[in-house]
C-alpha cells in the first residue's frame, strides 16, 4: 500500500544536518525500502524550498527523482478548497497544501504519514486516514 509522506516527516530526515533516529525517520526508512511512498508535487516543493545551498538542493532534488510524483486533478483542488472552507468554518486553519494533500488521500484512498498535528484536527471534520508507525 501506497502511503502519502508529509513534509514535516522529509524534514524530520533530510533538511537537518544531523537526521533524527526517531520512530518516525525509521518508519519512513521502512516505507521507502517498501517502496511505498506516494510523492505529491507540493510536498516536493516544500521538500526543496529554502534550501540555500545550491549543490544540497541539487542533491535532494536528484534523490527525490526517485519517488514520481501522483497526478492531482481538478477536482482534488475543488475538494481541498471545500475542505479549507469547511475546516475554517469550525475554527480550524490550515495550509492549501494541506488541504489538497488530504484531497489527494481521499480521492485516491493513500493514508497520509504526518508529524503536523494540525491534521489530526481537519481529520475530525474530513475523512482522512493518518498513517501511524508502530511501536517497536
């Protein structure tokens, strides 16, 4: 099974200069020996951007190269800004690239691996699955 992989879990892994050895970097290294990590173009985008340093950006990009990224329709979009609307309507903020990373997992029924909290509370009001690693 595919798994949507969040930005905040790469962070977790890549963007520092000492990676963490937390449960979630060892889930994500199981999901990519699994080969279940589901890209998103946005999430790739917040994977690279702001990154100063141009031969680290041009090796995070060229390892990221193996992970395609999953096409996003229109209507994901649509979906993510009733998602936004309606999050917004309970008192509940959020990034558009949040809310279309939970469109995205909806439409195509991939649990989202996050360490944004911020989910756990749209996924009160929108049916996402929220991928969770298992205690050793």
């Amino acid at each position: 099974m595919k798994i949507i992989v969040d930005t905040s879990i790469w962070s977790l892994a890549l963007r520092r200069s000492k990676p963490l050895h937390t449960l979630n970097v060892l889930e994500l290294r199981n999901l990519i020996d699994g080969f279940q990590v589901q890209m998103l173009g946005p999430i790739r985008q917040e994977i690279l951007s702001g990154i100063r340093d141009k031969s680290q950006f041009n090796k995070l990009q060229k390892y990221l190269q193996s992970f395609p990224d999953l096409p996003i329709l229109t209507e994901e979009y649509v979906l993510a800004a009733t998602f936004f609307n309606l999050c917004r309507s309970k008192g509940i903020q959020g990034s558009n690239t949040d809310f279309l990373i939970c469109s995205v997992s909806i439409r195509n029924k991939i649990p989202i691996f996050t360490a944004d909290k911020d989910f756990e509370l749209f996924a009160k009001h929108i049916p996402i699955v929220l991928h969770k690693p298992e205690e050793p």
